[in-house]
C-alpha cells in the first residue's frame, strides 16, 4: 500500500526526475553539437585535400615523388581553415600504374569535445582521403607556322613566338615523364626548310625535271645561261664569227654544246619543294620517284625544321630561330606536319604499346595560298594550291590526327577562309583572329584543351 501511494503522489516529483534526466539529455544534445562541430571539420579537411590532390597533379611532372609528399602540408595549409583542429598530419602519394597516374592525398585530425566530455569522450578523430588520376595517354604534338612575309607586320610573328613558347610551357608542365609529351616544329613559306646538313641524304630528289636543283644551280661553259636547259641550247662554233648551230656548220665549221655542271649539293639552303602529285597530300615514307623530296634554293627559305622531340630547350631555340619571308604555300607546311608525326625522314619514336596516344596538328596561317610548285605567283589567292590542301587535310583526317586551323587577319582584307574551316577537325577547331595578340590567347586556349585531353581518363 505505502508503494502504491508514493507512486500515485505527484507532490514534488517532477523536479527530482528532471534533475536526473537533465544530464544524459544534455549529453545527447551537447552530442548533437560536438559532433556538428566535427562534420563541418572534416568537410573543410576534405575540401583542402582534394584542392592539394590538383595542385599537386598540375606540377606532378616537374617534381619527384619525395617533393611531391614535402609539398602537400603547406598547400593543405593553405587549403584549410579551421582552428579548432589539433594534430593535423598530411600525407601525398604519387603512384603509376597501368591505367595512368594518381596521386592520394590523405590528412587526420581531431578536435577536443565541449559537452560529449561528460559521457567520457574528450576528443574526436576523423581522417579523409583525397584522389587525383588521370590517364596514361600520351601528346604529340606538330606545330606548323607560317613564317611568310606577311607575318612581318602587325606584330604577327612577336605574337607567334610568344604563343608558342607559351604553348611549349605548357605542354611541358603536362608531362608527368620524359616522353609523355613530343613536339615538332615546322615553319613555312613557299618551301620548307628540311635542313642543309641533310644534302647526302637518300631522300633528296636533286634531278630529274626542270624545276629541281640540279637543272637550276650550276654553271655553264658558256656564260650567260643561269640554268640547265638554257645552258645546253647553246654552244661555240669553232669559227668565232659564227654563233649559231646551223650557220657554223654551213661554213663548214664544228660546232660544240655547251655543258651543264652542277653546283656541289653541299651549298644547298636546305630548301624543298612539294612533292610530285599526288605524294604531295600523303605522308608517304619517300623512298624513290615522286616520294623523294625535291629540292630547291629558294631565296626565301624559312628556318628549318624540326622534329619530334622533348628537349624543351631546343624547341623553344627553334622558336626564336624564325624570321618571315616568302609566298604562302599552307599545303606543304601541313604535309611536313602531318610526315613529322608518322613516317620518315623523320625519326619517329616507336608507341609504346601500355599507353595510349593522341597525335594532334596545329596550323596557323595569316593569308591564304599564293603559290606552290606549280601554282600561283606568290601575291595573289590560289585556288590550285587550296584543291591540293583540300586533299591533304582530308588525309590528315582520315589518318586520326586532331587538326586545329588558326587564320590570322589583322588587316581584315582577306575573306574567312571555307578551306581552313573545313580543314579543321570540327568547328570549335577552326579560329579567326583580328589581332595579333589573339594569337597568345588562342595558343592558350588550345593548349589547355590538350592539357585536358593529356590528362583524360
């Protein structure tokens, strides 16, 4: 009975019960707050982690693995802002495997509780783990640059050196190893320059028609003749008064051909023409007839060449190294480009089959075509030279190699070019330029997207 009693009395109860149920409520509720307090620790701890991940795979390819690790505190740091946070401890791992790159970023911490105390937990621990991989794809890269007379005004060719040492940064930053990116260089004119040191080479065609070298430089046992065809036409009676063939042998005189020898190879420019049609729109390894490469001692000779490489020192010489002069001849610019990636006379570094590789040619051009081997005059628009570029960029295309198009027309006097458009791999490909200083930032642009496309999964 007296149980029963004390049950049913209301009398001064409810205080005693409050008092004993205030302190698990308020470990719950100082729970609820501690452990809020931990999240939003932890989400800034995730955050600064995944930031240090991309910071760190962005110069991944200049730094060792020891630096990478030594780097990753202080971008953390710089990362993350919550005081609260006791022994924050940091750690980067830079891996290769067999599907690319990566790089693990992980950080620990903890914070010491307010309320969670009075249930006997005086700190809490949290950890997080940040991952950056891309992929084991490899660039390469050909640059084809009109170095034509044009490009002398407006500051044209200073924008173009800027841009493409610009460019070259950046695609060395990409690199993660050596190899991972390749670069060639190939300036144009009329001709390009395939290198006057390669005058023994088998794959010079010095004779055999009449523009080639061998018919236009020399010298004549007769003066008065600058080329082969001119020079055997003529010739010396051995009666002095008389001058021709016919007229020395009808006085009964002995008439001799004049004789044509050419000019030793070695004083060669280095010059090319385009190859016999239609090897001029293919990439065929020359090896004899029309796919030799004919030379020419054009006076306007561009810069030389320059093949795939990642001696970033050298590419950016190259570089500086051009100087414009001559007609526009895009179309044998491209081919050497589209040769600098695939075949011979270049060296070409073998695939390595464990990783994947994107080849990619850049053109910039700031006029149209004025002449080639067998068209134009070298002021005025040819549309011969646009026919045969038209099938060469169709080769290119076909071949899988990306194809930009840059047209620069800071004079604003020539029309969008249909060819260039077209040329290009898609219309996000092709660029029209004003200034010259677009340049800079259109070599900016595209080499962000080989970035992008270096580092995609």
């Amino acid at each position: 009975m007296a149980l029963r009693s004390f049950i049913r009395n209301r009398d001064g109860g409810v205080a005693p019960l409050l008092a004993l149920a205030a302190i698990p409520l308020m470990g719950f509720v100082g729970a609820a707050v501690d452990y809020s307090r931990a999240s939003s620790v932890r989400a800034a701890m995730q955050a600064a982690g995944d930031a240090t991940a991309l910071m760190l795979s962005k110069d991944a390819s200049s730094l060792s693995s020891a630096q990478i690790s030594a780097n990753a505190p202080s971008i953390f740091n710089s990362n993350f802002d919550k005081s609260e946070a006791q022994g924050v401890q940091v750690t980067a791992t830079y891996g290769q495997g067999t599907d690319g790159y990566s790089i693990v970023v992980k950080a620990t911490a903890s914070i010491n509780t307010k309320f969670v105390g009075l249930l006997g937990v005086s700190t809490i621990n949290m950890s997080t783990s940040s991952t950056t991989n891309w992929s084991n794809s490899r660039l390469r890269v050909a640059l084809v640059l009109d170095n034509t007379g044009s490009m002398s005004s407006a500051g044209k060719i200073t924008a173009l050196k800027t841009a493409t040492h610009n460019l070259l940064d950046q695609l060395k930053k990409a690199a993660t190893n050596p190899g991972d990116v390749y670069v060639s260089i190939i300036p144009f004119a009329k001709d390009v320059n395939a290198g006057a040191s390669n005058y023994n080479q088998s794959w010079i065609k010095w004779s055999g028609s009449s523009d080639t070298w061998d018919e236009n430089n020399g010298t004549c046992s007769k003066s008065g003749t600058s080329n082969k065809a001119a020079c055997v036409a003529t010739g010396t009676c051995s009666k002095s008064s008389y001058t021709s063939k016919n007229s020395c042998q009808n006085a009964n005189g002995t008439w001799t051909f004049a004789t044509w020898t050419p000019a030793n190879h070695s004083t060669w420019n280095g010059c090319v023409m385009d190859r016999d049609q239609n090897y001029d729109t293919t990439n065929t390894t020359p090896s004899v007839g029309g796919t030799l490469f004919p030379a020419e001692q054009y006076n306007s000779c561009p810069t030389s060449i320059m093949g795939l490489s990642y001696d970033w020192t050298a590419l950016n010489a190259k570089v500086d190294a051009m100087s414009p002069a001559g007609g526009t001849n895009q179309a044998i610019g491209l081919q050497w480009g589209f040769q600098s990636l695939t075949n011979p006379p270049f060296t070409v570094p073998a695939m390595d089959p464990n990783y994947q590789y994107k080849q990619i040619i850049i053109l910039l051009t700031d006029g149209l075509n004025t002449q080639d081997r067998w068209y134009g005059d070298g002021s005025n628009p040819s549309s011969q030279v646009d026919n045969r570029q038209t099938i060469l960029c169709n080769n290119v295309k076909a071949a899988g190699i990306i194809l930009y198009t840059v047209q620069v027309n800071t004079a604003g006097t020539d029309p969008t070019s249909t060819l260039l458009q077209n040329c290009a791999s898609d219309s996000s490909k092709y660029f029209l330029l004003t200034t010259s200083n677009a340049i800079i930032t259109t070599f900016g642009q595209i080499g962000t997207s080989l970035v992008k496309l270096h580092l995609a999964k």
